[in-house]
C-alpha cells in the first residue's frame, strides 16, 4: 500500500474536481433555479453544461459575473432611452 499511484489516491473533499479536469460539466447541485451556475469554489469562468450541450456562466466568478452585468447594461440603457425619447416625440 505504500507504493500506492497519485492518481488513485483518495480525493481530498475540499479539493475540487476542476481542478484535475479543466473540461469536466458543470454540477447539478451547483445550479441556482437550474439555470445559474454558481461555485465559489470552482475558478473557472466559462464551464461546459453538464448536459454536453453548450457552456454556461459561473456567476460566482466575479470577472464573469460583471461582464453579463456589463452586457445586460449595454442592451438595457440604449432601449430605455430610446423609449423615453419615442414618449417625448409623441406628446
């Protein structure tokens, strides 16, 4: 048992598995609502969806998290403004 192999050593629980494979899917037990994925403990941005379709966000990775943020902005305020101005043109 001394000359026991790395890789088949007991996995320590607080290690996470993407550490040891960058490609491996999202967990289930990790998504808010089942449609956020949310892991402070997984330091990947953009993580395969663990039904192999796609990629999701990591919305506790808090790059990601401010460029929906950003992008969410960029699409919302040029609508607002362009209603505001619709409703003055129109009085």
């Amino acid at each position: 048992m001394e000359n026991q192999r790395a890789d088949s050593a007991p996995r320590n629980s607080q290690q996470p598995m993407m550490a040891s494979n960058p490609n491996a899917p999202a967990d289930r037990e990790h998504f808010v609502l089942g449609l956020f994925y949310h892991n402070p403990d997984d330091p990947r941005g953009i993580v395969p969806r663990n039904n192999g379709y796609g990629s999701t966000i990591n919305f506790a990775n808090h790059k990601q998290s401010r460029l929906v943020i950003f992008s969410l902005l960029a699409v919302i305020i040029p609508v607002l403004l362009a209603l505001i101005v619709i409703a003055l043109l129109h009085h």
